[in-house]
C-alpha cells in the first residue's frame, strides 16, 4: 500500500527531476550551441583574414604579368633606349621596386640603376629559370639585406633571357600580415621554401608554439600561400563560454519553470487518476450487509480498489481524499455507478436487497448526483433500491438539501456514513433526515472496553432510535460486537466477521455458500479497506 505522503512526494520528487534535466538540458544545448556558434565565427574570421592577405597579393601581382609582357619585347634593345620606359613601368606600379633585363643570364639594364653588367645568379641563385618562377629572397643592391619579392618572367626565345620585377615586400606586410589578435598572433607568407613573417623577416622554416594551431591558405593563381598561427577556433570559443553562462542560466530556468507549470496536470496524481480510468486499472468490489438476527445478507456496499501498475496496490484512504482535492471523485462514482449496473444479475433481485454508493457531498453540487444517476442507473431499472453513502468527511452543509429532497422522490436512500467521526452536527439529522446512520469501525471495536467511544456508541444508537433513524455497524469482527449491537437494536452489520471486500464476480459464489472468498485476487494481496 502507498501512503498519500509518498505518492504525492513521489510525484513531485519525478516532476522536480523532469524539470532539472530539461533545465540542465537547455543549458548544455544552450551552452553547445554557442560555443558552435562562436567556433565558427572564429573560424570564419580566420579564414577571411587569409582570403584577404591572399586576394591583396594577388591584386598586386596581377598587373605584374601586364607588365612583363609589355616589356619583354625590350629584351635585348640598349639601355639608353629604353630605360626610360622602364622607370615609366616601375612609377605607375607603386608596389614595384624594380624593373630589369637579364640577355644571356646578364642583367644589363635596370630601372633604377640603368646599365649594368651583373651575372643575375650572382644576385639571385636561382635565375635564370625557364619557367615563371616567384622567390622571397634578399636585397643586393638598393637596400641591402631587405625583404623582396621577385617575379620572374623568361622571354619565349631562350631560357637566359627575360624579365626581373622587385616587389618590395616588407612595404605591404603591414597590409597583408599584421596580426589581428586575439584570433591571429602570427602571419607567415609562403613562397617555395621561404618565409616571410609580419616584424621577423625572412625565416628559414616556420614553427608553431605549444598550444596554438595554424591554417595554411594557398592562392589559387600564383604559387604563394599565407599561415596564421594562434589560438584554435575551439580554444577561443571555449575562453568566451563563460560569458554566455548567464544567459543560458536564465533560458535554462525560465524552461524549467515553464515545464514546472506544463507539468502540473500531465505528472501530477489527477493525471494518474484519469489514466487509471481510461485504462480501467480500477475494480469495483462488494462487502455484504447483513440481518443481525437471522444472518441473511440484506445488501451490498460497493468499494472501489485500485491496483495501479506503476504504484501498486493504493488503499481508498489514500487516492479518495486526494481524488476529492482535485475534484476527480465524481468520475470515480461514475465508474463505481457503471460498474454497478452492468453487474447487477450479480445481486438478488429483490426490492429487500440494497445497493449501497458512496459519494461525496461535492457530487451533489448543482444536481449533478441527480444527473449522473439519470444517466448511468435508472436507464438499468433496477430492482434493488440504491442508498447513497454520504461521508462526514466532506462538509456536509454543502449538499443542497432540495436534492436531497429529489432524491428521495426517486426512491434513492440516504445514509450518513462514519457518523460521529467526520464534521458531525446533530443539525444535519433535522436538515438532511438521512434514513441510515452507519456507526464507524473505530465505536465497533470500542464495544466491550471502558474507552470513551464505548459510551458514544451507545448514545448514537439511542439517538438513532430515538429519531427512527436505522442503524449499521461497520467494523464487526468479533462476536462479543455483533452480539451486544443486535441486543441494543442494530439490525444491519457490516465487518470481517462476516465478509471481507470481495470482486463482484465472487458475490454469487460467497452468496451460494456463505464463505469467505478467497483471499487473494489476481495472484495479489487483496487490501480490505472500504471506499471512504
């Protein structure tokens, strides 16, 4: 058996858990997201600072090619006649250094210089080439030991000959290489097996410092490529994480709180109720009523059970009251009431015979009981008469006292069940003028001792008596009890003494033969606690 402490606990304990994880689970993807978010962008920031150190080399390499077609016609023409035309070059290219024709490997003729005489391998190792070739290398002759960059262009008559364009490099590695931190500490650009580093020069090989990474872009129209180096995207990503904590704290509680409130139907114990109904996890069961002289059962008390799969067995005395606070009694009697009418060949059809239902004064509310019993019990046309059990546990000045009225135009009895334990008045006698008053368990047992409820056993039976009220005992389990109640004038008992809470479908069997019915049903523990 539950206790209500521990299903409504067990709720709530569920619910706070389904509210955390989904709040955790917001503030991870929360958190994940923008840590995407940010790697990416750190990531596309690199790759866009390659794209434009790449795009600005190109663009001033381009135009080189223009050139050096214009002017290899020169090759092999005497200075002095074009020389000129050369310095004309070299100013309208403002990134260009220099402008010089290499005849039989000789560089002769120079913008800057004029005529000269210079085994160009001398000045540069590796020209001259047969191919277009384009080096980082030194400065020899202007300012000497400086970065440059030379492009060189062969004449299509001979591989000795053609022309020699000096970029001055160190000029725009300002504008290509300068580190944007905190993405990019270094910028590196490559040509062949020569580097050239934004504040270092020209450097041998490139190396990359524990703990950052590096990301090589290479140009799609000349062979050049340019290396950052710092931080990777995730590191930086993962340094900012911090700063988005606090709103993805705020989001992550504002779904937990927001789940809190969703989940106040869906995982709540009237959620468990109607899924119990729709799944018809309830079963109605019967305890006799029976003549105190002649032991001949005169009716039936209809008690709910249920045997919730994902709780248990849950006593009546648990789920009714909670059922009552979250106004779910109603379906509950509606169930009991149908339940009821499709079992009736199980009673005996006599008008002797009575049905007894318990309800609670909230059913009465607006007609409601009335309705509910035009609908489920009278379409049955019953021959055993029906007693509705009203519960002092509710507040009975609640129950509209003109359907009481009605109800007994329709042939339906009322009964005061537990009478003296719940919000009892001597009022309600006058007002609701029940027919039966059932005396609770706890003055049955009383029967026989010198406790207090003794004495108010026997002051409910005169009362009783005294109003021409009848009288059942609930609660009868020896027979000292049943003895002393039928001597003071209770003719209808109710207790273990003789039946326990049995299915309906055992009534017929018990009825026949008088014993008890087995003591468990559907290979579990039967509790024996009525609906209350």
């Amino acid at each position: 058996m539950q206790t209500a402490q521990r299903i409504i606990k067990g709720y709530r304990r569920r619910r706070f858990i389904v509210c955390a994880a989904l709040a955790l689970l917001v503030l991870i993807l929360t958190l994940s997201l923008r840590f995407i978010a940010e790697r990416n962008l750190n990531e596309q920031r690199l790759l866009d600072f390659n794209s434009r150190a790449i795009t600005t080399l190109e663009s001033i390499l381009t135009p080189l090619d223009a050139v050096s077609n214009d002017v290899l016609k020169f090759v092999g023409a005497s200075c002095e006649a074009v020389q000129f035309k050369l310095r004309e070059h070299a100013a309208r290219m403002q990134t260009v250094r220099s402008i010089a024709l290499i005849k039989d490997g000789i560089l002769y003729c120079s913008s800057i210089f004029g005529a000269r005489n210079v085994p160009v391998n001398l000045l540069q190792p590796r020209l001259p080439a047969p191919t277009p070739l384009l080096l980082l290398s030194t400065d020899h002759s202007l300012l000497k030991g400086s970065p440059i960059l030379v492009y060189w262009h062969p004449s299509a008559s001979g591989s000795r000959d053609g022309v020699m364009e000096v970029v001055n490099i160190e000029m725009l590695t300002g504008l290509l290489l300068e580190p944007e931190r905190p993405w990019v500490f270094r910028a590196i650009l490559n040509v062949g097996d020569s580097h050239l580093e934004y504040g270092k020069g020209l450097l041998a090989r490139v190396t990359v410092e524990e703990g950052l990474s590096s990301h090589e872009m290479v140009s799609g129209q000349f062979p050049f490529s340019i290396t950052t180096i710092g931080p990777s995207a995730s590191d930086l990503a993962l340094k900012k994480l911090p700063t988005q904590l606090p709103l993805a704290l705020i989001l992550s509680m504002l779904i937990g709180y927001i789940t809190w409130l969703a989940t106040a139907n869906r995982m709540s114990f009237s959620w468990e109720i109607n899924l119990g109904l729709a799944s018809r996890e309830f079963e109605v069961f019967c305890q006799p009523l029976l003549n105190a002289r002649n032991q001949q059962c005169v009716g039936v008390e209809l008690l709910l059970r249920w045997n919730n799969p994902r709780q248990g067995w849950i006593s009546p005395e648990v789920f009714i009251p909670l059922a009552e606070q979250q106004n779910l009694i109603a379906p509950l009697t509606r169930f009991v009431m149908t339940e009821a009418v499709k079992h009736l060949d199980m009673f005996p059809p006599s008008r002797d015979f009575h049905i007894g239902l318990n309800v609670a004064a909230s059913h009465f509310r607006d007609g409601e009981i009335i309705d509910d019993l035009r609908r489920y019990w009278f379409p049955a046309h019953a021959i055993q008469p029906l007693t509705l059990e009203l519960t002092e546990r509710d507040a009975l000045p609640e129950v509209d006292h003109r359907i009481v009225r009605d109800l007994r135009r329709l042939g339906v009895a009322l009964a005061i069940d537990d009478f003296g334990t719940g919000q009892s008045s001597l009022a309600y006698l006058e007002t609701l003028n029940p027919n039966v008053l059932k005396i609770d368990k706890s003055f049955t047992a009383a029967i026989g001792t010198d406790a207090v409820n003794s004495t108010v056993t026997d002051i409910i039976i005169a009362l009783a008596q005294r109003l021409g009220i009848d009288l059942v005992a609930e609660g009868v389990e020896t027979q000292e009890q049943a003895d002393y109640l039928s001597r003071h004038g209770v003719n209808v008992l109710q207790g273990f003494l003789f039946a326990r809470p049995m299915p309906l479908k055992d009534f017929p069997r018990w009825l026949e033969g008088r014993s008890p019915p087995p003591p468990r049903h559907n290979g579990h523990a039967m509790p024996a606690i009525p609906l209350r």
